[in-house]
C-alpha cells in the first residue's frame, strides 16, 4: 500500500464516497503532496508532487543558525566548531520547534554549552512564535509550488477537494496548518496522530487482507484533552484532544519551591488553560523526593492510554527512583453531550483564557528571573559593582510588587529589563576573575516546567 493510500485509509476515508482528498505529508527530511480520488472504497493516487530536501529538520536548522549566529555575536565564540556543543544546540532546536506548536515562546537553556579562559559559559534565549516564523518564512515559501503542481497535474482547483489530511510531524507546526488553510479553504483533518498515520493505515489494510478487521472505523480517540496541573493552576496537556489511543507521553517537571520533598499529580481533562475550569480525574502524591533547590529534582510523568481508554498516570522521582501511579477507568467515557459542551466553552472563553495564562506565565516568568538574580548577587558577593547591586536590588523590589498585580505587560518588560543587567553583571564578574572561579557560582540555569505541591 502507498503512503497517501494508507494516510486516507488511516482516517477513515475510504468509507467515503466519490471525494478527492489532498494528503499533506511533511516529514523530517522530506515533503510529499498527493490528490487521491475515492470511488465505492477504492483509493486512487491521481497526481504527486513534493520536495524531497525539504522536511521538519530545515526548520530545526534555522534554530540552530539563529542560535549559534546570536551566541557568536554575543560571546565571540562559534558553536558550530565544537561537535559536541553543537548536537546539543541541534537537539535543544528540536525540542523547541515542537513547544512553539502549542505555545507562544520557549526558552532555550543549556548551561555549559561551552567555556573560554574567563570560565564556562552558559546560553539563555527565548525564541518567540512570531520569530521562528520570520526565521523559516523561505521553507514555507517552498512548500506551496508542490502543492499547486499537483493540483495542476491532476486538473484540479482547490473547490474541487472534498477534505485535507495531514501526514508527519512537522504538519504540527501552526505556520504549516495556516498555510494548508489558506492555499485549500479546507480545515486540515488532524484526528489522527501525523507521526503513526501511514504506519496505521498500513496495519489496517494487513489487518484486512488477512481478515483480522472487519471495520476500520472502529477506531477510539481521545475526546479531550488529558494533562496535569503545574505552577500558577495551568493546565499543561501531555495528550492533546482527538489523539489516537492507545498513545503513551511522557515529560519531565521539577519542583518549585527550595528544599520541596512531595508533589501533587492532579489529572485533568478538558480544554481550558486554567486547572480550575477543567474536569479532575484524580489527585495523587509522590513523595520521599531527596530536598534540593527548586528546578533542581527530575520528575518524570507518563500518561499511558491502553486501546479500552484506561488511562494510566505514573510519577517517577529520576534520583530516588520513587514512583507513584493511578489508574483511570473513565477517561473516554463521557457523552457526547458532555464532551461538546467543554469544546464550546473553551471556545467561548477563549480570549479570557488566554489573557489569564499569560498572566500565570509572565507571574512564573518573573519569579523564576527573581530567584535566579537574587541567587547570583548572593553568590558574586563582593564582586558585584555597588552601583549595579542596588539598581538590581530595586528592580527584584518593583517586579516583586508587580508579580502580586495583574499588569502582565509591565511584568514582562521589567523581567527583561532584570535578566540583561544580571547577564551584564555576570560577563563583568567572569572579566574579573582571573582563573574563571566566578562563573562556576551560577549553577540555576533549569530546563522544563514546574510543578506545584
């Protein structure tokens, strides 16, 4: 079976009747545009286009030229001459490609990255949505013409297609899904995972031929969105709605508070940004955690939905090796009804949403800067000019009244404002020191989200 044959198949749409179907299939490497016709349950390819050096890794790549180019223009060192500092650059790329799907900005932090004779050297940034779409608008340039010739060659206009599916990982991205939209006038159809559509599609039709399925429609989605509460009552989603089960996600939190010894797992399903408009499947605590300072101890939580739509949460302290796990008999079983009303509220609200997690967000934002800064001039003491402690000082005292109001904008700017004096103030401390012992103090650079208790 070809790929787009399986993609169609994989979403049901070969119960269809005389539709002609555009599968969008943007990979890692490569990119593949197909018009198929269904006529009684049999799938043709009618035409196929593509870009065989165009995939998810060239968007991976201009994070890492962005990244290496600010690096070099900032610190004076090239990191694409150092292997090993380079993979991480790349892997760090990738994983926020796939966070700017969902969220608005991501931080890239990898401490150590490198070092130089004033000592090693650490790389902050934050890589906003609006700039990583700036940074690929060319790839996404490239993605049209294959589009538009296989439309041609099959003697099409985009009012003939019937519906549009999307086939790999990077068809995530909301730039990629926008541009489906706008080029075709169809809502891409997302209800099954981009990554395993081809392999299902597949295992369906193998499924068929040796008479082991008899309908595959019978498939099972998740019909809301399942996730985890963390630090200001955000919802953070592991599966998002419409996933196909069964699926397993696993990530990584840590703790936010100096010296934390538990966490609460609360489980959640819905569509609200906010953990107190969602529906709570369950609440279960890990602790015994080794006490340590906040973002410091790695907890890893899984959500795994077996074929029944059980949903099982397990939480795993990585020093101690504890865990805790709850299981969950109800996860899909909510009535359409039910399910319908929680989507239509999410939309109602959405603006209102939005504006209150940005506000948690800048709130976290800010109290993670604050810790980091207050954390520095503790340990630079003595090293720190006076004049650049006290308007540091003073700035930790604003944003800290700020951080108990609702001016998200304000928080943001003074954040900022806050994190290039301490970079300042921490590039004068390693200038300094003549063997470099200095820049071994700032050991608070974390990566991941975290967790309330």
């Amino acid at each position: 079976i070809n790929e787009p044959t399986a993609a169609a198949l994989a979403y049901g749409l070969d119960k269809e009747k005389d539709e002609t179907i555009l599968v969008f299939d943007l990979g890692g490497g490569t990119f593949d545009v197909s018009v198929l016709e269904v006529s009684d349950g049999v799938i043709e390819v009618i035409s196929t286009n593509g870009d065989t050096h165009l995939g998810g890794d060239d968007w991976d790549m201009a994070i890492v030229d962005w990244v290496t180019d600010e690096f070099l223009r900032d610190q004076g060192i090239n990191l694409k001459q150092d292997r090993q500092a380079l993979q991480r650059v790349r892997e760090a790329a990738e994983k926020a490609k796939i966070e700017l799907s969902s969220v608005m900005q991501t931080e890239i932090n990898l401490p150590f990255i490198t070092a130089d004779a004033n000592g090693p050297k650490h790389l902050q940034m934050t890589l906003a949505r609006s700039k990583f779409e700036q940074l690929t608008a060319d790839l996404l340039e490239r993605v049209q013409a294959p589009v538009q010739r296989a439309l041609q060659d099959a003697k099409l206009q985009t009012n003939n297609l019937d519906a549009v599916v999307l086939v790999g990982g990077s068809s995530r991205m909301p730039m990629v899904q926008e541009l489906v939209r706008r080029m075709t006038g169809k809502e891409p159809n997302k209800s099954v995972n981009p990554d395993e559509v081809v392999a299902l599609g597949a295992a369906l039709q193998a499924g068929v031929l040796a008479g082991d399925v008899n309908d595959v429609l019978l498939l099972d989605v998740t019909p809301l969105s399942l996730g985890l509460e963390t630090l200001g009552g955000v919802m953070t989603t592991l599966i998002p709605r419409n996933t196909t089960i069964p699926t397993r996600k696993t990530e990584v939190f840590s703790t936010a508070e100096d010296g934390q010894t538990a966490v609460d797992i609360h489980v959640l399903q819905g569509e609200r940004p906010m953990a107190a408009d969602n529906s709570t499947l369950g609440v279960f605590r890990l602790d015994g955690i080794p006490a340590a300072p906040r973002g410091i101890p790695q907890i890893e939580v899984t959500f795994d939905i077996d074929a029944n739509g059980i949903l099982h949460v397990t939480a795993k302290d990585k020093a101690s090796g504890k865990s805790q796990e709850i299981t969950i008999t109800a996860s899909t079983n909510l009535n359409e009804t039910d399910i319908q009303r929680m989507v239509r509220e999410a939309e109602q609200h959405a603006a209102d949403d939005q504006q209150r997690r940005d506000l948690v967000e800048a709130r976290n934002t800010a109290d993670q800067v604050i810790y980091q800064t207050e954390k520095s001039l503790q340990s630079m003491n003595g090293q720190v000019p006076a004049e650049t402690r006290t308007k540091l000082e003073g700035q930790i005292a604003e944003l800290k009244e700020l951080v108990k109001g609702e001016e998200a904008a304000h928080m943001r700017q003074l954040t900022t404002e806050i994190q290039q004096t301490a970079m300042a103030m921490g590039q004068a401390a390693y200038q300094q020191s003549s063997n470099g012992s200095a820049a071994t103090q700032d050991e608070d650079v974390v990566e991941g989200e975290f967790e309330t208790a």
